[in-house]
C-alpha cells in the first residue's frame, strides 16, 4: 500500500519531558530488537545508492508510517529488499551498534530475519559473519550482542525448522535463541511443535511473537506447546486474568515494545478503538500484576523510537521512578546470558 497516509502519529501525545538522571544514566540491555526495523533513513538511502537507486530520506520516512500492521509488514518488505549483500547486513550492523552505544546500551538480543535471508536465497552464515565482523569491534567499547535467528510464521514449519538448520551451520555461541515472528494469524502453532523441539535440542532458546496482533490464546500456545521463554509483544495477555496469572506464576517475560504497538495500529485493536494512545497501554496493568516486562523498541528505525523513548513511553503510562529503575533491572535478568556475566555487564558505563 502507498504508505505516508493516515500515519497514527499524534504529536500533541508525545512526551518531551527528559527521563530522571537516575534512570536514563544506568547502563541497558535490549531485549527485543530487530537488526533489519533498525536501519535509519540516511542509511538505507546509503544502501539503495549502492544499487543504484537513489532515494531521499523524507521518502524513506514517508515509507517508515503505517495505517496498520499489514502496512508495516509491506514497509518491511521493502527496506529489507534493499540487504541483497553481505556487506548490506555488514553496514546497517555497524550502525545499529552506533545508535546502541548512544542509548547507554551494555547488552542486546538481535534478531535477524533469517527466514528472509533463505526466502531470497542467500547464504545465511555468509551474511551472519559479515555482521559480526562489523559489530565484533564494538565488544571493545562496552557493547555485548547476542543473537536470535528469527523465522517468519507465515512461510510455514518446513521453511522454520531451515531457520534452526542455518543457526545450527553457523556454530557460533553468540546465537542464543530461535524465534518466529510475523503473520501471528497466519499458520496454527501447534504446527511448529517439531521446530521448537529441535531449536531446544540444539541448545537455542526459544521465543515467539504472540498476542501482538493476535489474542490471548495466541501467547497461551506458544506456551503451552511450545514451551517459549519470553513472548514478543504479547499485550493480548491483559484481556485474560488466567493467563495473566500464569505468566506471573512462572515468571514469563513479555517483552514490551510500546511505540510499535502504537505505530502498527496493534494496540488499538487490542482495543477495539479506532486509535490508541500511548496512556491506553496495558503495561502497568501487566506490570503491577505482577508479570516480568522486558521494555525494547522493536523496530527502532520504522517506529521513530529509541530505548529512552520507550522508558519516557513507560513513565507516561503510570510507572514511578522506582518502576523505571526495576524495569531497567528487569532486562538484564531476562537475559539469555550465565548470571556473572550479567553482573559484570552492569558495571559498563559509556564515556
Ligand atoms: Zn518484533
């Protein structure tokens, strides 16, 4: 769809004020953060010159709004159509790993669309090893990636369980986790059951996107027959007090990505609302109930975000300080990291 119209941006609902000192100077970690929703628009005006198309920033801004999610789906089609080298992935790499290390981020969890990479027949390790050449020398100045190969629901098991294949050829311990995202309405979960076995089989942690778009029984799902760790988004949780209790109980993250949710229109249908602001999100609901969040941006670059953004985000819907400090805390303990290591992370501070 032509994308630049009926953008749900109200700029009257942003918040300008500066986050507490005490909170937005504490080293981060970021949870849930797609390499591919991360590439500025200076950048992929970068990358299309490289092929020879020439594009302006305000075009790749127009590009970079949605009435909904399936216009954010077609956004990311097309910024992702523009990665056709290595040294693609190698470029917006770098620049991820520069905008991290201005959000005070110490620790991040990537996810890659692997599934878009096989979808266009490129060679997955080729691509994962030109990112982490490119980001391998920002380990130096205090900022520790990890990775999640991420397969898309909507191309179904076969092309999933190829997904846990690449992690698998790729050999690297900084692989953490497997995850799907995507069309949530699109394949039945249970049929992926096989793909999560052998994603837990090969050492991989496991994620899924759920009760983002889709509702409850969604997250339940992945839960139940999938035995996923964390769930991405998962703000369909609120309109079930059951599921809300299991996820306290045993402890399950939600990784919680409140300008995306806007953005892509999927809170207000959550909400059966024609808009949502930002006052309207479930979080403290979630949080005050009990159930672990992991707050992230998801799409940093296509949803106008940064991680402090977010936590101004958090402290609009009703978090106190001492809520903002906990939920920082929060991030790390959630991490797919041994716990020393997590402590020692916590010591970096970015000059
Ligand atoms: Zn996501």
């Amino acid at each position: 769809m032509p994308a630049g119209r009926n953008c749900h941006i109200d700029s009257s609902r942003m918040n300008w004020s500066p986050l507490p000192a005490s909170i937005s100077s504490l080293p981060k970690a970021e949870l849930h953060l797609h390499l591919e929703g991360s590439i500025q628009p200076a950048t992929v005006c970068a990358l299309t010159a490289e092929h020879n198309i020439l594009l302006t920033e305000d075009e790749v801004r127009r590009r970079y709004s949605y009435r909904d999610f399936t216009g954010f789906i077609d956004a990311f089609k097309w910024v992702t159509s523009f990665l056709r080298e290595p040294r693609d992935y190698g470029l917006i790499a770098r620049d991820l790993s520069e905008h991290l290390l201005t959000q005070g981020v110490v620790y991040a969890e990537v996810t890659l669309s692997i599934g878009v990479m096989l979808l266009r027949k490129q060679k997955p390790e080729v691509n994962f090893e030109a990112i982490l050449r490119a980001t391998e020398p920002f380990e130096k100045k205090g900022l520790r990636l990890n990775w999640v190969f991420d397969a898309a629901r909507q191309f179904g098991a076969e092309a999933a369980m190829e997904v846990v294949n690449a992690a698998k050829h790729c050999q690297s311990k900084t692989i953490v986790a497997f995850g799907i995202g995507g069309d949530e309405m699109s394949v039945a979960t249970e049929e992926f059951r096989q793909v999560y076995e052998q994603a837990a089989n090969s050492g991989l942690h496991l994620l899924m996107h759920a009760g983002e778009v889709g509702g409850p029984e969604k997250i339940r799902e992945a839960i139940e027959f999938l035995n996923v760790e964390r769930i991405g988004h998962g703000i369909a949780a609120a309109q079930d007090p059951s599921l809300v209790d299991l996820l306290a109980d045993r402890r399950i993250p939600l990784e919680i990505c409140p300008e995306s949710n806007i953005r892509t229109g999927a809170l207000a249908r959550q909400l059966h609302l024609p808009e949502a602001r930002i006052t309207d999100h479930p979080l403290p609901q979630l949080w005050r109930h009990g159930v672990p969040i992991v707050l992230s941006t998801d799409d940093p670059a296509m949803f106008h975000t940064t991680l402090e953004a977010e936590y101004k985000n958090a402290a609009q819907t009703g978090l106190n300080e001492a809520e903002l400090a906990r939920l920082v805390d929060m991030s790390f303990e959630h991490a797919f990291l041994p716990e020393n290591e997590k402590l020692g992370l916590r010591m970096i501070r970015h000059s």
